[in-house]
C-alpha cells in the first residue's frame, strides 16, 4: 500500500538552518514507514520547502481528503 505524505519542509525532512536533509531512519516518513513494515507499505515523500495549503496548491484542498491519526506506534 502507498501511503502519500505531501506537505512542507518538514515532510522534507529540511535540517534547521541549513539546506541539508536528515537522513533515513530520521525523518519522521521513514520512520513512519519502517513501523508500518518497509514489505507492506511505501511512504511516498513529497516535501517541498515553502509550500502552504493555502498558497499555489490549494487545489489540493478540494481534491484530497486529510487524514490525521494520532497513535503511538
């Protein structure tokens, strides 16, 4: 299963300050897709620095349902 993580710098996974990406296994995608099981589920990546929900792609507001679960894994 896919699982689409789109957002901003910290979906990136951006080091503070720098112009650096933390590493695998630091990035909270990575270690979200090593708890799920790296055999039954792909996080997909898609940070990108500077992005806002309400700016240049708010369409995705109209064609994508959020879903945020909070649990401890």
């Amino acid at each position: 299963m896919n699982i689409l993580c789109f957002g901003d710098s910290n979906t990136y996974g951006l080091v503070p300050a720098t112009t650096d990406r933390y590493g695998w296994g630091v990035r909270w995608t990575s270690i979200i897709n090593e708890k799920l099981g790296l055999q039954e589920y792909r996080v997909i990546e898609e940070g990108l620095c500077g992005r806002k929900a309400d700016g240049e792609h708010s369409c995705f507001r109209h064609c994508l349902k959020p879903i945020v679960c909070w649990t401890a894994l």
